[in-house]
C-alpha cells in the first residue's frame, strides 16, 4: 500500500482536515442559526438540528483532531520522563518502581478506561484528552525506556558523567538523540490511535455533548438521517477518515526510513 499511494496523497489526505481544523474557526460562518432539519440548503445542506453542515465541519476539527494531538503530548511528556529515568537509573529497584504499576495498566482496555472517565466528566474535552493520555503512557514508557536503554549505558555517558554535566543534559542532549527515530515512528501511529479513540468515545455519546459540532459527535447523531442528508454524515466521516489513512500511510513511510537507516552500514 505504501509503495503504491504517492507520498503527495497520503501528504494531502493529511493536510486537508488538518487545514480545516487549524483554520476553519477563523473563516466567519454561523453555524448556530437553526432551519429545517435534513434540508439542502447551503453547500452541504444542514443536519438534524437544522445547523449548517458546512459550518459545523469548519468548527469541529478543534476537538476531534484538537483532543488526539494532545493526548499525545501528554502521554509523550509523562511517559518519556519515566522511560529515561527507568533507563539511566543506576538502581533496579528504581527501575522496577517506574515501570512495573505501568504493566498492570496495560491489559486494561483502553476504550472502557477511556469510557468511565468520560461518563463521570461528562462533556468535558480535557478529561477525555487526559484520559486518553493515561492509556497510552504505558506503552510510551516502555517503548522510551527500551530505545535508551544502550545508549544510557554507554561509555559516552559515563565519560559525561564524570565531567559532572547534568542530569538534563545527558538526557537530552545525548541519550535523546538515540530514541529519536523510534519515538518519531510511534506519534504518527499514536497520533492516529488517539484520533480513533477520541472519535470512538463521542460517538458512543460517552464523550462531548450530543449538540457539540466535533465531527465523531456529527456523524453519531446524524446517521438517522442518512439517507435524507448524506452530508451531514459523510462530510465528518470523510475528514476523519482522510486523516487516519492520511497519518497512517505517512508513519508507515516513517518506519520504513527508520528500519532503512538503521540496518545501512556506516
């Protein structure tokens, strides 16, 4: 799949709903002034309230795609601290402390954490983006702490820390460098993971309110009506869709560069 989709589409697929979410707030268009349900007016016809499909796609990219990006920089900020500190620790005891309550979380299924959370803060986008956050910090830790683990031991970083240079700046600085290409690998399927869990809770109607104009909460309550206003279901869908496969086809390029360069002699 990868080989045979040019990297132009999967790069367009990605920037559209991308630019629609970045942008489409700024663009002055009222989408609160309620009509006829299901009716065809306007470009895209309205949906179930009677809003303006057109108007609700401009604004609805900030939570679906909004909450996923940063539920990612979240899970990244608190599980790659706790996978460098496990892998540079000197005490195993540390290390266990660090990593082993993560391996109980991880069976857990990340849609029904996800799901409680979501009930008990109804509507509520940052405990959803939260809450997505903390399934994915697990994986995130052991995957950071297993790309650092030789570079934290190597004789470079003994050599630094007996130069008494910090602990940041041997972290950063140096073992970092070394879990680059791996962690640039995983965002683009965590990205798209996150994507499909914010989109999956708010159309359960366990995440946002039914009235928000997030594109999962559109598609959920508008496919009564399907049949009567197709665009008011695969406007949404089709942005949604199109960043997944978008994300996905890119990540997967990703780590194939990755694999490439790692296996290519010096």
């Amino acid at each position: 799949m990868r080989a045979r989709i040019p990297l132009a589409i999967s790069v367009v697929l990605v920037v559209v709903p991308l630019f629609i979410a970045l942008f489409g707030p700024l663009i002055s268009v009222d989408a609160s002034k309620a009509g006829l349900p299901y009716a065809p007016d306007g470009m895209l016809g309205t949906d179930g309230l009677g809003r303006d499909v057109l108007g609700l796609l401009l604004v609805g990219g900030r939570t679906a795609l909004g909450m996923a990006f940063g539920a990612v920089v979240i899970a990244y900020m608190v599980g790659g601290l706790i996978g460098l500190v496990a892998a540079s620790t000197r005490h195993r005891w540390l290390d266990e402390l660090l990593i082993r309550p993560l391996d109980v979380l991880l069976p857990l299924p990340s849609l029904l954490v996800i799901s409680v959370v979501a009930v008990g803060w109804q509507a509520s986008a940052l405990a959803i983006t939260v809450a997505v956050a903390m399934v994915n910090v697990p994986t995130v830790a052991r995957l950071v702490r297993a790309a650092a683990l030789d570079a934290a031991s190597s004789p470079v970083v003994e050599a630094l820390r007996m130069q008494r240079e910090s602990w940041v700046t041997i972290q950063l600085g140096y073992v970092g460098r070394a879990v680059i290409g791996p962690v640039a690998a995983d965002i683009g399927t965590r990205i798209t993971l996150a994507v499909f869990l914010v989109a999956s809770v708010n159309f359960l109607g366990l995440g946002l309110s039914p009235t928000a104009s997030d594109w999962a909460v559109s598609v959920s309550r508008n496919r009564e009506g399907l049949l009567l206003q197709p665009w008011s279901v695969l406007a949404p869908a089709l942005l949604l869709v199109s960043f997944t496969l978008g994300f996905n086809l890119l990540a997967d390029r990703l780590v194939h560069r990755t694999r490439r360069l790692a296996v290519s002699p010096a």
